[in-house]
C-alpha cells in the first residue's frame, strides 16, 4: 500500500488510520509547495492533483475520509469500525459532519486570511465562517460530554478525522484580539489533547510546519 501526501494536509488523517492499525505502507512525500502535485506522475495518480491518494495494488482511492473508511473496513479485526449498524451509521454521521460542518468554515477562514490573492480576500466571510465553525462546534462540544469517544466505548476513524479538524482550528489564522476558535469548548479541546496523546498519532500541524520551515 502506499500514501500519497505531505505534511499537514489531510493526509495526516490516513497516515494517523495506518499508524493505528500498524500495517506497513509506503508513504510518498508530494510537495505542494514546489508544484509537485501538478506533476504528470502524480496526476496519473489523481488527476485532481490534490492529497492525499492512496495506492492498495491496482486500487487507487482518493478523498481522505473515504481512505480511512476504506483502511477501516479492510481490517475489520482492528475494531476501527463498529460491526453494529447503528453505531456505524454514527461514525458515517460524526465523519460527515466534521468534513462538512466544521472543516468547510476552517478552509474558508484560511482562504480568506492567507490562502487567496489579497484582493480576493473578504474580511467578511471570515467573521461569519468564524460563526459557523462554533455554532457546529457546540453541537459536537454538547454530544462529548461524558464521552471519551464520537461513538460508542472505543476509538474509531470517525475520532482520527474529527481531532485533526480540530487541531486545524489552532492554527488558522487568527485576527489580533479574537477569542481562539477553541477557547470556548473545553471537552474538544481535551478530547483533541487525548487524541494526540495517543503512542501512534501523527504530528500535529503546527509542528508538520514548522518541520517545513526548519
């Protein structure tokens, strides 16, 4: 098997699924930055030259919750996935409402502040993507109370997805004097925190950038 991706793109979310389940996998580092991703062997890949893509014999699968799901259901011994329906049909649930709820505001913040062109930026989008985010946030801050994980007793991919989202909303970019995106949801927070702690979690972003940089 071999992954496609860089550091700290959502390929985290696949490379932290294979980690914990330790099976072995090629990991193939694509650098946006230098235009990699746009390379003809790479499109030959995923034409849609975007991270991560994921390699499993003549298998090629892109969209990071779709890999993760997939590694899920690949190894079922690895218990990543609940066997009962509804319980997975709630980690279909967490899984869809992180990538849609929560990471959507987080990207639109991050265009509007660093990602686009300057005079593409608008300082209003950012302050309504910023309510967005918390609105949704305080469902799932709500939903963990008293609970260590999204679903059920146990770890599943649905949590490798939903703390790396979290942990994108501490690095955003911030405006001077703005309450930080998580200070006030103290159990994701502490559920992130859990998540990262764990032996085999990946980096965090901050510190896949600052890797970068050094």
């Amino acid at each position: 098997m071999q992954l496609y991706g860089f550091a700290p793109t959502r390929s985290i979310r696949v490379l932290w699924t294979l980690r914990e389940l330790d099976v072995p996998f090629e990991f193939i580092n694509v650098d946006p930055t230098k235009g990699e991703h746009r390379r003809p062997e790479f499109l030959a890949v995923n034409p849609a030259g975007k991270l991560p893509a994921f390699v499993d014999g003549e298998f090629v699968l892109t969209e990071s919750i779709a890999i993760v799901l997939y590694l899920a259901e690949k190894y079922p011994e690895k218990g990543l996935l609940p066997t009962g329906l509804r319980a997975r049909a709630e980690v279909y649930r967490w899984l869809l409402f992180t990538a849609t709820e929560l990471e959507q505001p987080l990207w639109r913040i991050a265009r509007h502040t660093s990602q686009y062109p300057p005079e593409k930026r608008l300082p209003a989008e950012i302050a309504l993507a910023r309510q967005d985010f918390l609105d949704m946030a305080a469902v799932l801050e709500k939903h963990m109370d008293g609970r260590q994980f999204l679903v059920g007793d146990s770890v599943t991919v649905a949590d490798f997805v939903a703390a790396y989202t979290l942990d994108m909303a501490t690095v955003v970019p911030s405006r001077p004097n703005e309450v930080k995106l998580l200070d006030t949801l103290p159990r994701l927070r502490a559920f992130m925190e859990r998540m990262y702690q764990r032996p085999k979690a990946p980096p965090r972003i901050a510190e896949a950038l600052a890797s970068l940089r050094s």
